[in-house]
C-alpha cells in the first residue's frame, strides 16, 4: 500500500534488534524513506529538532540523508555544525563543509565540491 492511499493504519509490527521486549503502550510511526519523499522530509524535520539536544544523532541523520537521498541544497543550513571537520577552499580560501562523503564550498559563488 502506498502513502497515497488511505488514511493512518496500523501497517507494521514493531519489534526491537536486540530482541528485548517493547513497551505495549508505546505508540510508533513508521518512515520509509526509499518510496515516500513526504518521510524524508520527516526525518529531516526529525533532525533539525532533535539537534539541540543530540547534535551527533541529527548529523548522522543527514549524513544518511546526504547519501542516499539529497543533495547539499535539499539539506538544512544546521548541517554546518554537524558535520566532521571544515578547512579552508583551495580554489577560493572560504570554509569548506566537509562530511565524510561529499565537501562543499560555503561560497556561493565558488563551484568547489568534492565527492569522495
């Protein structure tokens, strides 16, 4: 069944890798982020309020975000202070965002990018 069709319904069952048990009254909703760009965006929205208070969990969370699905442009300007490291552009001497998968220049007018 798709997103597009329906109305909220309970679709998974839910159970935890380690194999502990779940709490029964715990309410949960499911994201696919390979079909739905609607999740996407949700696990975006996920990120930036959840950055406060676990900025590693949020940059782990546009990093996979950055590699399967997004581009520097799609991704919010929190993603600055999220990622490994910066240093400066060897074609221009601004910041350069570095992640572990792509670097960009934080000039606008600079086309530096790196895919590594």
């Amino acid at each position: 069944m798709s997103y597009k069709n329906g109305g909220l319904r309970h679709k998974y069952i839910i159970q935890k890798v380690d194999g502990s048990r779940i709490d029964p009254n715990a309410d949960y909703f499911v994201l696919r982020l390979d079909t739905d760009p609607h999740a996407r965006k949700a696990f975006r929205a996920y990120a930036e309020s959840v950055q406060a208070d676990n900025q590693q969990f949020a940059g782990d969370i546009l990093h996979h975000l950055e590699q399967h699905y997004f581009t520097k442009a799609d991704l919010p300007d929190m993603v600055t202070t999220c990622w490994l490291a910066n240093y400066q552009c060897p074609k221009c001497g601004s910041m350069v965002v570095a992640s572990s998968r792509h670097d960009w220049c934080n000039n606008e007018e600079c086309d530096y990018a790196c895919r590594k």
